[in-house]
C-alpha cells in the first residue's frame, strides 16, 4: 500500500484505544465517536487498498516527502471527526485546528478550558502528538536525511532536495525498505522512553492519566496536557525533575541514535547541539540569578535560600523547556520572573522557541546545529578581519559542517524570517494586533503552541480568532513542521522529471 494507506491505517485502529478508554468510563457516546471513526477509516483503507492493487507504484523519497505532507494536512480531517462527533459543541474547523496541532506537535490548544473535554478526548490529542512525533524520529533518517533536508543539509555533501548516498550505518537499500527499518529501530525506544516517564510520574503522584499524556508531550515536545499544563500536576518538583531530564532527547539526536551519523564517532561530548543546548540552559538561569543576586547583594537583602532555589529552578525548566519547544511551564517560572525582575520574559521565550531543539529530533525552530554554523562562519569572518590572507584548517568542532553549510544555514534562516513576517502580516491584515500576530506566528512556525498564553502580556483565546486567521496559523503549522526548504523541494519541477 501506499505510505499515506499506512499511516491512516494505523490512525484508524489508533481510535479503538481511547474508544475502549471511554468504554471503560462508562462513556459510551465518546467512545461511539471513536469506535465507529475507526471502523470508517479501517473501510476507506482496505477499499482504496483493493482499488490500487493491481498497480506498480513507484516509491521514491519524494513520494513520501509528499506523504508527509498530507500527513500533516490531510490527515487530520479525518483525525478530527471523532472529536468533533463526541463534542458536539464546537465547529470543525476548531476540531481540525486542534488535529493540525497536534499532529505537528505543536500542542495550541482552541479549547482553553481543560473540564470541557472529556478524558478519552484528552487521551486522543495526546495519543495524536505522540504519533506525529515518532513520525518525525523515522522521516528524520528515512525520508529528510537522504533528501539534504531538515537541517542534514548543513552536513550533507549533497544539494537540498536531492537524494544523497546514505550514511555507513545504512546499506543500500530501497526507500520503503528503510523507511520500515527504521521504524522498526526507533519503536522500541520511543515507547520505552515513554513508559519509563509515564512510571516515574505515577510514582510521583500523578493520575494514570495526566501522568500518560505529559510522558507523550514530553517525548513528542508537544506540550499538551489534560490539566493545563505541567505546573497543575501534583507531581510537583519530582515530577518537573522527570520531565527535565527526558527533555534532553530534544537538543540532539545522538541522545537516542546514531543512525544518521557520516563524520566521527557520533560522541555525545562532541556534539555541538547538546554543546550549545547545556550552555544556553545553564547560562540564562545564572543570568537571571545573578541579576537579581547582586542588586541584593547592593542593598544588604537576605533572601531565603530556598526561593532562590526555587527561582533558579523555574528559570532553568522554562528554558529548557521552550528551547526544546516543548512549552511546558515551570510551577516556579513565577517566582523566577520575580527574582530576576523581568518585565517581559516572553521575549526571551520567543527567541528560545526560534532557536529550537536538535536537527532530526521532535522539536521544532531554526534547528541548534544551524545556529552552530552561523556562530562558526561569524568566528571565522572575525578572524579574517584580523589576519585577510589567514586559512583555516577544519577543526574537530566543524569536521560536521560542510563547505557551504553556513551559507544554506543563512538560507534557511532569512526564509524563516520571511515566512516569520509574511505570515505575521497576514494576521494582521485578518485582524490581529501586531504582537498577538507576532507572538502566533512564532509559535506556529516553532511548533511551540504554549507561547500564545505564556509569550503575550496577555494571554491569546484562539477560539475567538477569525476563521481565517484559523487556516492561516494551519498552514503556518505545517509549514514550521516540515521546514520551508522541503516545501521548495516538492514544487521544484525537474524533481519529479523521469
């Protein structure tokens, strides 16, 4: 079957789980929704199946680039029906929304109240963004890696869009083959992390419930949650210490694989993403601390150890957090805006969120290893402006970047920044003030929907937006999750010749 057949399938039988979830809770209406949406879906499948089984398709890393991306555009009509059946009062349009935003991980939610969704509903939109993010793990070495895309086209020695030779882990073999491979690969370890977080956060004390949707938020740096948020847990500061920990799967692949490695031995110690995610994680909290530290410091005030520590521990989640964008908020990210003094923290949240996590993880942004290869070449011009006729070696921290890595690098930044303001206009054009605007487009492309209630002086209602504004920050969504530069690919013309 085609990938596309594949995925729906899977999405269908996916609906039995929180439709045996309601059953369980005696909601028999909710789980009717699922049950019978699954079986529609199963229907569909094996019909259009049957229709195409006397043809030869042809796989190829385009095809399932553009499998991707009716995954993250199409699909969730159907993801939505179910919702919107068991609902009943909300429109559809709110229900695709809210499956676009899941599915690309970034977790806005439309339905701000957390009482109005029933827990099988719940346990779906979690269930809908853990699925996109293990989408993500297998294209990343499957699909975007072969293709020079997704940020592996700062390393690789071939043309964005165009097909590489595969890393030495991989033996020649077709794109459907390894996408397969891969998948069998990464499973086991992406619902192994999961269960593990899922364990620790019962033990805490969380409910089965709460604690099984922020182990798949978490692992799909989705941020969607039952309760509204991580800070409402009762796990409380042993459950945010989980939850900062698996975080770190986000800063760079080699923290789970080394299956798209090309240069080196793939040492974690060496790996500029988790170099620079450490240092921005630790550096802005002692910022902070020290900030507020030495005013005090100036007027002789004593301050309580403990809401230091609590201070310095609700910066450095929060960072972590939106840096991976994730988009949890700490249960002391209050006490740290206090002790630093900052008037507006969500600029800083912005900026984390554009940054982003590692190449080929769940997380969103410009990418950590793009960052790198612009930090390099502005070390390198540095030094020609000091010594013009100099040449550099390439040392052991850009042995990973190609020649003109930091040039694509700039390419794909200044068309985040013009897709950032494009974007941000039409918002605004549609209604929205220019930083509601603002602050909606970044988490659209950063795929960090929490910045629409934690970045704004006031929190952004999306169910109040207009329906356009709607279909707008849809399609900024899927543009921030599959990256403008595969986009490019696809409507490039002499890629599909032959």
């Amino acid at each position: 079957m085609p990938l596309f057949l594949v995925i729906w399938g899977i999405s269908a039988l996916s609906m039995w789980i929180p439709a045996s979830y309601a059953l369980v809770l005696d909601q028999h209406r909710v789980g009717q929704s699922f049950f019978y949406s699954g079986i529609i879906g199963l229907i569909c499948v094996t019909l259009i199946a049957l229709a195409m089984g006397n043809r030869t398709p042809k796989y190829g890393l385009l095809g399932q680039l553009l499998t991707l991306l009716a995954t993250f555009s199409v699909l969730p009509l159907f993801l939505a029906i179910p919702l919107h059946d068991a609902l009943k009062n909300t429109s559809f349009l709110n229900a695709y929304f809210d499956m676009v935003s899941a599915v690309t991980t970034t977790g806005a939610n439309v339905f701000e109240d957390p009482g109005r969704l029933q827990a099988p509903l719940h346990l779906w939109r979690a269930m809908v963004g853990w699925l996109g993010g293990f989408l993500m793990w297998v294209a990343a070495s499957a699909i975007l890696a072969p293709l020079s895309l997704g940020g592996f086209e700062v390393t690789a020695r071939g043309e964005p869009g165009r097909a590489t030779a595969a890393p030495v882990q991989m033996e020649r073999a077709s794109p459907r083959r390894l996408l397969f491979r891969v998948t069998r690969t990464l499973g086991p370890i992406y619902a192994g992390l999961t269960v593990a977080i899922w364990v620790l956060l019962v033990v805490g004390g969380d409910t089965s419930l709460v604690g099984l949707c922020h182990a798949m938020s978490v692992m799909a740096t989705s941020g969607i949650s039952p309760i509204g948020g991580l800070q409402n847990s009762a796990s409380g500061f042993g459950g945010e210490a989980v939850v900062f920990l698996f975080m770190f799967f986000a800063l760079s692949r080699l923290t789970f694989s080394n299956d798209t490695v090309t240069v080196g031995g793939g040492r974690l110690d060496k790996d500029p993403e988790f170099r620079i995610g450490l240092i921005l994680v630790l550096g802005l909290p002692i910022a902070l601390f020290l900030r507020h530290w030495l005013a005090a410091y100036d007027v002789n005030a004593n301050e309580d150890s403990a809401q230091a520590f609590r201070a310095f521990w609700g910066a450095m989640f929060t960072i972590m957090s939106f840096l991976s964008t994730t988009g949890f908020e700490s249960a002391d990210w209050n006490q740290a805006q206090q002790w630093s003094g900052l008037g507006t923290p969500g600029m800083i949240l912005l900026g984390l969120s554009v940054i982003g996590g590692g190449v080929a993880t769940t997380a969103g942004g410009v990418k950590l290893l793009r960052v790198y290869a612009l930090y390099l070449n502005g070390l390198r011009e540095m030094e020609r402006l000091v010594h013009p006729s100099s040449v550099s070696g390439d040392g052991a921290g850009s042995r990973r970047i190609q020649r003109d890595g930091a040039f694509v690098a700039w390419v794909f930044f200044m068309l985040f920044a013009v897709s950032l303001a494009v974007i941000s206009i039409v918002l605004a054009a549609l209604g929205s003030g220019f930083e509601e605007a603002l602050v909606l487009s970044i988490a659209a492309l950063s795929t960090t929907g929490p910045l629409v209630t934690t970045a704004a002086e006031t929190p952004i209602h999306l169910s109040s937006l207009p329906v356009a504004s709607k279909v707008v920050l849809c399609f900024a969504m899927v543009l921030g999750r599959l990256e403008t530069l595969a986009l490019i690919a696809l409507i490039t013309p002499n890629l599909w010749r032959g």
